[in-house]
C-alpha cells in the first residue's frame, strides 16, 4: 500500500483495541458513511496491511502463569533450517530472528517453571544447531499491542 491517511490509521487504531467493530461502528466511531468504512476496511485487507483479526488472552486464565524471554544462538548458516523446529517448541508464542549477539528471541508461555525448564534444558538444547541459549523469566508484562500506534 503506498500511504495510510488520518481514516485509514484511525481505522488500524480501532481495530487494534477491539477487532470485533464492524464496518458501521467503525463508521460511526470515525465519522465516516458506512460504505466508505467498509470499502476501506476491504481495502486495508486486500492490501494486506490488516492481516488478520485475533483475540487479547489473559494467560494466567489459561493456566500458562509463566512467560520467558529465550535468546539463542544457533551454528552459522542455520537459522534457516531451525526457524520451524525453534517455532513448534512447546510454549512458543512468539520468534524473531535477531541481529547482534544472538540470532534468535523467543517468547516462552508454560504452566509451570518445570515446564519451561523442560523446554529450555531438554528441547532447546537437545535441538541440533542450536550452539547456546539464555533464557530469562519475565516477572511481570505489560502488553502494548492493542495501543493506537499513532500518535
């Protein structure tokens, strides 16, 4: 998509807080006719810039109370072939492929810190090419990713 203009980002702003707003809510919220807001939300999807609509999960009401951040360092030339092994570890929520000291950052979700030590000491490190692996507990979160992301 070339540019987002003030409608298209306030759209991203709403949805980001709440994914289940139809396009006449949207409207409504906006200020814009409703078949404007649902050419536009259309629009947004088919461009790819909305990918996709997700609910907001309280982990602790699923049970899964404890969270790392995982730093890891594979072989050179590996990360390719262990970006979908790294990814289906049990626990991952989320993997990103880093520049600087480490090739790797996973969040770790389990239920227990025996879980996630299972996961850092039996399947992390038994895991050909992976070379080392630091894995920190996160003690508290604080979870953006609904936030308006302009200002």
């Amino acid at each position: 998509m070339d540019t987002l203009d003030d409608i298209d980002r306030k759209m991203i702003d709403i949805l980001r807080s709440d994914g289940r707003r139809t396009a006449p809510q949207l409207a409504a919220d906006i200020g814009i006719g409703r078949a404007t807001a649902y050419n536009r939300l259309d629009r947004l999807i088919d461009e790819g810039v909305i990918t996709g609509f997700s609910a907001h999960v309280d982990h602790a009401a699923t049970g899964k109370t404890v969270a790392a951040l995982v730093l890891i360092n594979v072989e050179q030339g590996r990360w390719r072939d262990l970006h979908v092994r790294l990814t289906d570890l049990p626990g991952v929520e989320w993997a990103g492929v880093t520049a600087g000291q480490f090739d790797y950052a996973l969040i770790v979700r389990a239920d227990s810190l025996d879980h996630l030590r299972d996961v850092a000491l039996q399947e992390l490190q038994q895991t050909d090419g992976v070379r080392a692996a630091q894995t920190i507990v996160l003690l508290d979160e604080v979870d953006k990713r609904n936030q308006p992301i302009w200002p």
